[in-house]
C-alpha cells in the first residue's frame, strides 16, 4: 500500500496479501538510514497460501476431511451416545480461521419415564445413559400391558430437549387381573358386575331358600375368586322362609299345618294337616265328628263273640 517510484526519508509502506493467502513477516516497513545510506527497516514479508490449521476432533468425536487449506471443509461427528453441539461442518476462511463453532460431543441421556398407575420403573434414577435400559413392574393385582424394557436411544428431532434422549417405545401400561364372571345359583342372585381385582361380588338365595357357601367372594391379585360360587338350599318341606335375608333361618309351619313342596315363602303355603280346618282367626282346628250310637242289642252280641273266641275272656266291673 503507499506504492510509489520514490520514497523519502521516514515515509512507510505497508503491505497486505490477496485474498487466500497470508502474509509472513513485517505488515509495515520504514524508509530509514542505515550506516549513511537509506534503507528500509525489516525485511521483506512473504504471501503464502492461507492455511486455517488443524481445527483438531471434540472429545468422543472425530473428523472427516484433512484439507486444512482455504476454502477446505472438514466434517465433526460424535461417538455413539454423545450428541454434537456447535457445528458439524466447518469451513476455512480467508482469515485463516475456521467458519462456525467449536465443537463439543455431550452423553446422550433420557428423563425418567412416567411411571404407570399401579406400576413402577426399575431401577428408579434421576438419569438414564444412552442404551441403558429400564423395566417396568406392575403392581401386584395388575398385569402389564405393553413392552416391560425399555431403551434409550439418540432423538432424531431437530429440536433437542433435555439430555438428548428418548425412549424406544412408550411406557407401558398396568392393568387390573380379571377373575372372570363367577355365575349365579340357581334360586338366586348376585350384586356386582366387576370382575377385576380388588372387587367383590356378593350373593343372596330367594325367599324359600337358604345360602350355602360364602356370601362374598372376593377377586384377589392371582385373578382367581377366593370361594367358590355358593349354593341355594330349598327350606325342608313343612318350613318357610319368607325374606332374603342371609342370617334369617327356614321357619316351621304353625301347628296343624304342613307343606306341599320344599323351598316355602311364606306361611300361607302352610296348609291345615287332614282333618283339620282354619278358623276365622286362620289357626287350624280339629274337624268335630258326629258320635256313633251302637244298638244294645249289638252291644250284647259283640260281647258274646268275643267270649265264644276266647274262653279265657272274664268280665271285670261289668266290662269286658
């Protein structure tokens, strides 16, 4: 810079290189004297080609590409579970420095997955490293529905949230153990219509009847019934039982009167016994009978059938 043909004591000059190489020595130089005569200071610089160096490789990382020169490109790239920061590609420039940011390489890690109702994930961390593996358990009652192992992968989302990691699949889920419809006795019926764990199913017998077996059973965390489905006993013939209620016993009929079949609900199923007949208050009373008037002529002649069928015969207070 400052060319001219002539220059004068103290004048300087400067010099730069084009673009795409760079200069060695002295950028200025100073017309001066040296042992009475005019020289310049410094020596002469030298333009050689632009090198931006080796921009070296991140920790867990290389690069790809060894021109160094301008306009040469190098790629970065990190190891299997470390993600990039700054940039994959980068350039050199004029000024003999490299386009971009310096780059980093970052562990891939996962947030703890959402532990499922009635389920929980295994082993329980904070953070969880790339192809690292976590297992769901559910409670006891329920069973899992989905994959039990889960993996952390690298996102491939442009946007990186957190520690760069997601699961393979989504959570799992815990769902309550079925026992299955238990079924309904006959002459009876059950409350409930949920056969999953923890819930009950509970039965009672019609009237005329009596439950036999367990009122109540329960679904428990196997997904069995913790009893079999119980029975409906007819009452006896001759009782009744005219109510539903479990802890009510069959009843006997009132005096005089009986049943015509078993399983009775109610009293007036009773009926008067032969020879008997209800009153205006609906006991049953004996039936009064006419007497019979026998002939004493007849009287006599039964008598002495008798004594001619046994010798042995004898009256005693005139009687036979």
């Amino acid at each position: 810079i400052n060319r001219v043909s002539t220059y004068l004591y103290g004048q300087e000059i400067m010099y730069m290189c084009n673009e795409g190489y760079t200069r060695v020595g002295p950028e200025i130089r100073r017309c001066s004297k040296l042992s009475q005569e005019a020289a310049w200071t410094g020596f002469s610089p030298m333009c050689v080609e632009a090198s931006c160096g080796d921009p070296g490789y991140p920790l867990y990382g290389s690069i790809l590409g060894g021109d160094f020169s301008l306009g040469g490109e190098v790629q970065l790239s990190c190891s299997a579970g470390y993600r990039l920061i700054g940039s994959t590609t980068r350039t050199c420039l004029s000024s003999g420095r490299w386009s971009g940011h310096d780059t980093t390489c970052s562990p891939i890690s996962c947030e703890p997955p959402v532990n499922p109702r009635h389920g929980r994930a295994l082993p329980a961390k904070e953070a969880y490293v790339f192809g690292s593996y976590v297992t769901i358990r559910c409670d006891p009652g329920f069973q899992l529905e989905g994959k039990p192992k889960l993996k952390c992968l690298a996102s491939t989302e442009s946007v990186i949230i957190g520690g760069g990691g997601v699961w393979d699949f989504e959570p799992p889920t815990c769902e309550a153990v079925s026992c299955g419809e238990p079924g309904i006795p006959q002459q009876g019926s059950k409350d409930g219509s949920i056969y999953l764990y923890p819930h009950n199913i509970t039965y009672s017998c019609f009237a005329g009847y009596t439950l036999q077996g367990a009122s109540v059973l329960h679904c428990d965390s196997t997904g069995t019934w913790t009893a079999p489905v119980p029975e409906c006993i007819a009452c006896p013939a001759n009782t009744y039982k005219s109510n539903t209620h479990l802890e009510s016993p069959c009843l006997p009929c009132p005096p005089n009167t009986h049943t015509v079949t078993p399983g009775s609900n109610s009293p007036d199923q009773c009926i008067c016994d032969h020879g008997y007949k209800a009153d205006s208050q609906g006991e049953c009373q004996g039936e009064a009978k006419p007497l019979l008037h026998i002939p004493y002529f007849q009287i006599f002649a039964f008598r002495d059938s008798m004594l001619s069928f046994d010798s042995s015969s004898r009256w005693i207070n005139g009687n036979l």
